[in-house]
C-alpha cells in the first residue's frame, strides 16, 4: 500500500512537471499550443457572466443586512411610542395595533426577500465555482494533449533513431490524452453558452420578485401610516378642544373670544399641516348678525357662505370650499351643540354635518 502510494505521489509530481515545462516552452514559442477561438469567446463570457453574480450575490446580501436593520430601528420606534403614548389618549389601542401591522409588514418583507429572492441568487451562483473546475481541468487536459503531440512528433522526426515501441507507445498516450481532452472540451462548448444565455431568464425572475414584493412592503405600510397619521390628527384636534387640558385650581376666568382664521393669516405657522389642524381646531360663537330669514324652508335658521375653506376633521363634520352656500339647522340634539359649531346642510349637495362658524359670513 505504501508503494502504491508512493508511486501515485510520484507520478502526479511527474505531472505537474511536465505540465509546467510544456507552459514554458508554450510561452517561449518554441512549441505550438491547440488554439479555439470560439472556447476562448465563451470563457470571456463565463469570466464576465461569474464577475456579474458574484458582484450581485454581494450587494444583495448588503442590501438584505440593510433591511433587517430598518426592520430593527422600525421595532424600537414604535416600542417607544407605545410607552410613551398616553392610555387615555384617543387611538391609544389603535396605535398598537397598527404598530402590530408594521412589525408584521417588516418580517414577512424580509422573510420574502431571503427565501424568494436570495436563496435564488444563491443557487444561481453556486454554479460558476463547479464550471471553473471544469475549465480548470480542461486547461489541463490540453496541456496534456500538446504534450504527449509534441512528444510523438519528436519520436518521429528522427528516423535514424526511431524507436517503433516507444513510438507506439507514445501514439497510444496521445490517443488517450486527446480522446479525455475532447471530452471535455466538447461537454464545455455546450455547457458555457447554454449557462450564458441563462443569465437573462434568471434576471429577470429575480429582479421581478424583488420589485414586486418591495412594490406590496411599500404600498401595505403606506396604508398603515395613513392610519397612524389619521390616529395622531385626531388627538391634535382633540387636544385643541381642550380634551386634555389640565383644569387649573385657580378661580375661573371669563372665557376668551374664539379665535377667528384671519387671526392665523398674520402668524407664521409650523408647516401647512399645523396650519390646517389649527384652522380645523378653531371655535367661534354662533351668529345670526346680518343674517336674512325671509322666504327659507322650514327648518333653516339662515343661509352663510363659506369665506374660509374647511377640511372635515371628523365624521360628523362638513368639508366645503370657499363660496359655498350653507343653510344652518337646529342640532337634532341639543346636548351635542358645541360652543362656535353650527349644525348646516350644504346646498350643493345636501351634505349634513358641523362646522365652525367663524369660517362663514351670514347672508
């Protein structure tokens, strides 16, 4: 066992001997090498092809560490506000919830990239370290195959010192490195172009994937922080109404005037958002002051129009643009009256609802 052993050690040492002596004398020019144009145009394409995946597989994975690190931040964001965000307030239940609904958005975005998109990818490039092996040892076939070529030839070139049994034997050697080199050479003129043309497919499977479950992630938590922001305007607008306004143990003070919009025009507002929620907030006793009461149908107090424009806060509330025509009612219940709110019937549409009355003029 030992010798054989040994014996094997040897003739692989032989191999890479005379391996490297026929690469010398290759570059040297003093022997010629088999040349294939065409297997050379496909090794490009394979180099260029196993650069591109490998570039991909990379940035993928960058991109997927990326994720989960959002999907991380996003997490302690909303823990947070969860903590922070007061029992009593309005939406207090429904922002958990939601915040339910992004952690689940999160996981089931990424879950989705990994296992539909990554593991793709992945297996897509496990090819190329198998194909180059192949090319690898086709490479060293070939040297093989000069080799035992030039050998034979220079066997026979010297005829006063030809010796037919070394000559035959050199033939047979030859025969067998050529038949294993086209072998393998044949298998590869199939297998690179075949593996070339793939790459498109595959691109764009994956990247149809990727679009798609980013186009679902995004559009889904759109939704949610539509609700989320719906849940924070109407605690804004809860507190301006003095929903949570701490009652101070001091003697009470005549109420102020409500504040009219033309008092906002001449301040400088955080955003047009705020701006809005101030407006929305607003409210301003009833007035009757000008008003006509000839010739109305029953029920209607007078008739305003709209000098302001009014975005309904609420469900109960009436949303109108400037000029709007508004025939103000009795509230069907008297308790629900609040004070600076009207309870009107838009002409335009016969739309019932609240609305600040400081946002219209009398007619």
């Amino acid at each position: 066992m030992a010798e054989s052993k040994g014996a094997l050690i040897a003739k692989t040492v032989q191999k890479h001997a005379g391996r490297a002596k026929e690469k010398f004398l290759q570059n040297l020019g003093k022997v010629d090498r088999t040349a294939d144009d065409i297997f050379d145009e496909h090794l490009q394409n394979f180099t260029r092809q196993q650069n591109a995946a490998n570039r991909l597989q990379k940035e993928f994975n960058n991109y997927i560490r990326c994720i989960r690190a959002c999907h991380a931040a996003s997490k302690s964001l909303f823990d947070s506000l969860n903590e922070i965000y007061e029992s009593n307030w309005s939406g207090h239940e429904l922002l958990y919830v939601q915040a339910q609904n992004v952690e689940m958005l999160w996981h089931d975005f990424g879950h989705k990239l990994a296992d539909q998109v990554l593991v793709p990818l992945n297996s897509y490039q496990s090819q190329f370290p198998e194909m180059r092996k192949k090319i690898e040892k086709r490479g060293r076939k070939l040297v093989d195959f000069d080799s035992q070529r030039h050998n034979f030839q220079s066997l026979q070139s010297n005829p006063k010192k030809r010796d037919d049994i070394k000559v035959a034997k050199s033939k047979e050697m030859l025969e067998e490195a050529k038949r294993t080199y086209e072998v393998l050479n044949s298998e590869l003129h199939d297998e690179l172009p075949a593996l070339y043309d793939s790459r498109v497919l595959f691109l764009v499977t994956n990247l149809q994937t990727l679009f798609s479950a980013e186009q679902v992630f995004h559009a889904e938590t759109s939704k949610v922080y539509s609700e989320l922001e719906a849940i924070v305007d109407k605690l804004a607008t809860d507190c301006q109404r003095g929903a949570y306004t701490v009652k101070k143990s001091s003697p009470t003070s005549p109420k102020k005037s409500p504040t009219s919009p033309n008092s906002t025009m001449n301040s400088t507002p955080s955003s047009p958002l705020a701006d809005q929620r101030i407006w929305n907030g607003l409210k301003a006793p009833m007035h009757m002051k000008g008003a006509t009461t000839d010739n109305l149908p029953p029920g209607v107090l007078y008739r305003v129009k709209a000098t302001y424009k009014y975005t309904r806060e609420d469900v109960d509330e009436l949303s109108f643009e400037v000029g709007e025509i508004i025939r103000v009612v009795e509230y069907d219940d008297l308790e629900e009256q609040e004070e600076g709110w009207l309870m009107g019937i838009k002409e335009s549409n016969g739309e019932k609802g609240m609305f600040p009355a400081n946002f219209t003029r009398p007619i």
